[in-house]
C-alpha cells in the first residue's frame, strides 16, 4: 500500500521539519487531523498539537480521549517521532486496518510529538556537550 503522506522513518526530524509534518497530515485527511496551538515555550517556539479523530462521528470532546506525547526532555527527540508515527498509522490505516478505523471512528487522539520544541531545537543545534545524549561525556568528567 502507498502512504498517502510519505515519511522516512529512518531519521530524527528538526523541530521545523516536525511541524510540517504535522501540517502535511492535516492538509491530507482534513476531516480526521485538526491542529491546535496550546501555548508556547520558555523560549516562544509554538506547541503545536494534533487533535486525530474522524470528525464525522462526532466533536472530539464527546469522546474518549487518548493523549499522545512525545520529546518531554531535550535528548529524547526519539519520541516525537513515536508521537507522529502513531498519528500517521491511525490516519494511514484507516478503512484498510479495523481496529485503527473503530479507534479514530470512537476515540479522539490529543497527539504532541514536542513537549519540549526547545530542548529539541538545542539538540539539533549543539548536541556535542555534557547533556547531549550523544556526546560520550558525563557531566561529572566536566566538573573539574
């Protein structure tokens, strides 16, 4: 089966490339993805979530609910992808898979791939010191 919104699964997006994405499912299954600001950062970057559900069956409010997060510290940018992966299948699977159509038809998914678009930022900008995941150092070897 061709996706309809094609992604590489096989690498970490930066925080602007995350977002278009989210944009590129909303414009893809307008009747099942609305995105929603909920705020912003310390340091002003957009908490972009996606609201999953098939709007035909009803408000999202008047269903269960499943919420979605992702990225919640700076080094695990591993889960905001997670996040959009799940939403993704959801909408990609729908009508083809059952248990992914009842779940959009009955539940409404609250995804948030970056709960923290800042550490994610800081990551992909300068992730070569004590607090990168990938840096092999320990904050201890930096203590003096």
């Amino acid at each position: 089966m061709k996706a309809k919104v094609p992604f590489a699964w096989d690498r970490y997006y930066h925080l602007d490339e995350m977002h278009d994405a989210m944009r590129q499912l909303a414009a893809a299954w307008p009747g099942f993805v609305e995105l929603r600001s909920i705020g912003t950062s310390v340091e002003g970057r957009d908490l972009l979530m996606a609201v999953v559900t098939d709007q035909a069956t009803g408000k999202d409010t008047e269903k269960t609910a499943f919420w979605c997060d992702g990225n919640i510290h700076g080094n695990e940018v591993q889960g905001a992808e997670a996040a959009l992966y799940a939403a993704w299948y959801l909408l990609e699977r729908h009508g083809d898979v059952e248990q992914a159509t009842r779940l959009l038809d009955e539940r409404v998914f609250y995804v948030l791939p970056m709960q923290n678009p800042d550490g994610r930022a800081h990551w992909f900008e300068a992730a070569n010191d004590s607090s990168s995941s990938r840096s092999g150092v320990r904050p201890s070897d930096n203590d003096g």
